[in-house]
C-alpha cells in the first residue's frame, strides 16, 4: 500500500511493507537517512505491517521513494 497526502507547501508519502520483509528492504540501495527510517518505523496492527514515511520538501527525496516502491513491486510479485 501507498499512501499521498497534500499540505501546505509540501506531500507526505509513505510506502507500507509487511514487517517480515524489513531486512530484505534494508539491503535496497536507499540512502542512511532511509535505512534510519525503515530501522525506526514501529510495527502496526494485526497484519504487522510499517510505514516508510517522507516529507517531500524538495526534490531530494524522490530518488528513494522510488527506491521503495521498487522494493514493493519486487516483493509483491
């Protein structure tokens, strides 16, 4: 699952992955400051699922969203 949200002057993004699957995304080519994220996303609900969250301020966070969708669509199929 993803999830896009509008504010004032920037987008909020998180991509959803089952919590079974952190390590393997771990490995992705993210940068630090994603890795730090995934590490620190707590765990939700019965389905034990976390979120990757960005605050897009700028263009300098695309490069890894798209790392983590890539994630997703790979560990999807």
């Amino acid at each position: 699952m993803y999830w896009l949200s509008v504010w004032d002057g920037y987008f909020k993004v998180a991509v959803w992955f089952l919590e079974k699957n952190r390590i393997e995304i771990l490995k992705s080519d993210a940068g630090e400051k994603t890795k730090r994220r995934i590490r620190d996303a707590k765990t939700l609900g019965k389905m034990m699922t976390f979120p990757v969250e960005f605050d897009v301020l700028s263009d300098e966070e695309i490069p890894d969203i798209i790392t983590m969708i890539k994630c997703k669509q790979k560990l999807e199929t």
